[in-house]
C-alpha cells in the first residue's frame, strides 16, 4: 500500500474513534420500567413504586403497574412483534362502540348510557403502557411522557 491510503485509513479511524461517544449519546437509550418511572417523575408527577404481575396480561412476558398522579398506569413488556401488535389493537375502540356514541343511539333507545374511563395506550418498542384515569388531560399528559422517553 501506498502511503496515501494509509494516511487516509488512519485519518477515517481516528474520526471515527472521537466521533463515537457522540454517536452513542444519540442512539436512544432502551426502554425499562425504572426509566419509565424516572421519566414520570422529572416530569414532575408523583409515581408510585411498581409492582411487577405475578402472571403478566395480555400475553405480555412481563408487566409493571403504578400509579401515577391518581392515574392507573399498566406497562407491558413483549418478546414478540405480533403479541404487542395485537394487544395495541384491542386497546383501541372498536366500529360498533364508535358508532354508538356517535350516533347517541343508546340514548335515543332509551339504553343507560356508558360512562367511560379515559384511557390511553402507547407503544414504544417492545413495550406497551396503558394509562386509565378519570382527568383525560392527565391520561395523555403521562402518554406523552412515555411517548417522548
């Protein structure tokens, strides 16, 4: 080899030595449940400790819930892609229900009407958490703590 390219691997090397401390600071950090609690008290809400399920649901390899600010907060954790796809998706209001209270036909049927329960749920890789709370501002308040973690 010729002393130009071993001046050019050297100068790469070294660049690529000074610059990956930096590079690793911007990889973001991976997600557990004391960081989850971490996150939600530098946000300046007060978080229970957690406690770990015994046998964790929604076929989750483990789940933690607290509670944070009166809200109850269930954080899944998943070993599977298809598991947490499918547990984001009976998070989610379905068809019928949405028509319903859209239309007010339960009212209009002269059916008691449903008083729901806020809630939210966000997924940041392989974790899932559910926020159930009666302040709605304060359900997505902590999902966008979570979501921004």
């Amino acid at each position: 080899m010729d002393s130009q390219k071993i001046l050019k691997f050297v100068i790469v090397a070294a660049v690529v030595i000074l610059a990956a401390p930096f590079v690793m600071r911007l990889m973001p950090k991976p997600v557990t449940f004391e960081r989850a609690k971490l996150a939600f008290e530098k946000a300046g809400m007060a978080a229970s400790p957690f406690e770990m399920a015994a046998s964790p649901g929604n076929r989750a390899v483990a789940e933690a819930d607290l509670t944070v600010n009166g809200v109850y907060v269930s954080i899944f954790q998943f070993d599977n892609e298809g598991k947490i796809a499918t547990a984001m998706e009976y998070q989610k209001k379905d068809a019928g229900s949405a028509i319903v209270a859209t239309m007010n036909l339960a009212q209009n049927l002269g059916a008691a009407v449903r008083k729901e329960t806020p809630s939210r749920a966000v997924r940041r890789g392989m974790f899932m958490m559910v926020a159930t709370g009666e302040d709605r501002a304060m359900v997505e308040r902590i999902a966008a703590v979570f979501e921004s973690m």
